[in-house]
C-alpha cells in the first residue's frame, strides 16, 4: 500500500470524532482498528462487526498507526 493509498482512506476533520484519524471520513477511528486488532480480533472479525468497512480500510489502518508511532 502506498502513501497516497493510506491517505485516500485515512481522514481527518475536526467536525468527525475531534479531527482523530478515521476510516474514509465515518466515524470509525484509527485507534478502534488498532485496538480490535491488539485484542486478537481478525480482519475477519472486523469486517463482520463493521460490513461498510473493506479489507484495504483495515490494512490502511494499520499502515497508517505504524507510521505514526515511528
């Protein structure tokens, strides 16, 4: 995934959850995706519990978080 990949999905508005990064501009945070995953949650799992979410939205996520925390 490149990084114009991760910024089309990746989004902030400050008008949407406080300017935190969301997926695509829903209200679905960076951290949320994180935090699934960091609870042994799959991709899978994730886009069950969120069906308006597509896999690259996941692995720009995480892409983005890693990122981040260099």
């Amino acid at each position: 995934m490149t990084p114009s990949d991760i910024l089309a999905r990746i989004t902030h508005d400050p008008a949407v959850m406080g300017g935190r990064p969301c997926i695509r501009g829903m209200r679905l945070t960076v951290g949320i995706i994180v935090g699934l995953m960091g609870a042994s949650h799959s991709v899978d799992d994730i886009l069950c519990a969120y069906p308006y979410l597509e896999k690259d939205d996941i692995h720009a996520a995480l892409a983005y978080a890693a990122w981040r925390a260099e």
